[in-house]
C-alpha cells in the first residue's frame, strides 16, 4: 500500500534526522550532539525532531534497533531451513561481523562508551533477535 503524501513526509523527516543525529555523532561523540545542530542541518523545528526521538537515547535506540533487525531477518532466513545450535550460532557471529563492518569505527566507539552508562536501554532481551535463539 502506498503511502499518503504525510506519511511520506513524515518518513523523509524522519530519515533526515536520524541521519543527520549520526553525522553528528560521527563528528564530535555523543558528549559533543546538540539537537540544535541536527535541526540546522535539516532545516527541520526543534518540536519536529521531538516528535520524531524522545532525546537522544531515542535515536541510539532506532541505530541498535535497526542493527538487530538486519540480523533478525539474516537468522530468519537461516532457521526456516532445518538447522543446528553450531549452525545458527555461526550465522549470527557472521551477521554480527557484516553489521560491525558496515557501522563507522567512531559510531561503534561511542556506542562502547555510551552503552554502560545508560544501561536501561535493553534492547537486546525484547527483540526478535532474542526469540529466536531462545526458540
């Protein structure tokens, strides 16, 4: 189903945020993001970007999100066959290391660094990811 002109526009701002958080992250930490940066460089409102991400949690949330989501369809796709533990372990270790390589080693320094001091971000129990290796 196609999507209406305001969910489109709904969708493009959102994607131009998130990216714009990650150039943001990639150019000075975590530490160094400022909303107000990440408005100017899409020329999109403060309240915009508000609506879109609660703070900044809310877009390290949708990166790990979309992290474990490209390794949720790659698992799917193997465990529909019949599989072994050694197998499907295999095949998640090989996700897990395309995903890393696609990541900046900036990004994945500051995930390292910000990750511990907000250790109510729990993604990783609640996903798709989780269920199926619990299966």
């Amino acid at each position: 189903m196609a999507l209406t002109s305001r969910e489109k526009t709904w969708h493009d701002n959102h994607e131009r945020l998130y990216e714009a958080a990650l150039q943001e992250i990639e150019r000075v930490g975590f530490n160094g993001v400022r909303i107000e940066k990440i408005c100017e460089e899409t020329r999109l409102s403060r309240p915009t970007f508000y609506a879109h991400f609660s703070n900044m949690d809310g877009v390290v949330s949708e990166l790990l999100c979309r992290f474990m989501d490209g390794i949720t369809r790659g698992l799917e796709a193997r465990t529909k066959a019949p599989h072994d533990l050694e197998g499907v372990i295999d095949e998640l270790v090989g996700l897990c290391q395309y995903a890393n390589s696609m990541t900046s080693e900036r990004i994945r320094r500051e995930l390292a660094a910000y990750l511990p001091r907000h250790h109510d971000i729990d993604l990783f129990s609640t996903s798709s990811v989780f269920s199926i290796l619990t299966r």
